[in-house]
C-alpha cells in the first residue's frame, strides 16, 4: 500500500469511527462505544505523514476521547 492510499485509509476509517458513535448515554450507547475501544487504539497510531486538519482534530478526538474515557 503506498503511502498515500495509507493516509486515505486512515482518514477513512476514523471518520467512519467517528461519525458512526451517538452522544447518548443509554446502555446500548456505552455497549456499542466498548466495543469501539480496540479499534481507537489502532487509529491513535496514525501512518506516517498523516496529519489531520484543526478541523478533523476538533470533530473527531473528542468522540475517541469519550470512548476510552469509558473504557478506562
């Protein structure tokens, strides 16, 4: 995979991440959200090169944030 479509993919897989978590708090929101942890893990870990906009950032580490806030 070129370095190139490496970032793609990165940036693809963090917005789907990202926009597919809910900020509600009913147990099947922290269920779905502890399921998610592993896969934050991975995406803090981004390919060399890769940086996201002041904009990416803003929307989408707060939602990592939340996710292994409440997976310790």
């Amino acid at each position: 995979m070129f370095v190139g479509e490496q970032e793609l993919s990165y940036r693809l897989a963090l917005s789907l991440l990202t926009n597919s978590v809910k900020w509600k708090f009913e147990s099947e929101d922290y269920t779905s959200r502890r399921s998610l942890a592993s896969h934050v893990q991975e995406l803090l870990r981004p390919p060399n090169h890769c940086e996201l906009s002041e904009e990416e950032a803003m929307h989408q580490w707060p939602v990592l944030a939340l996710i292994l806030g409440e997976n310790g």
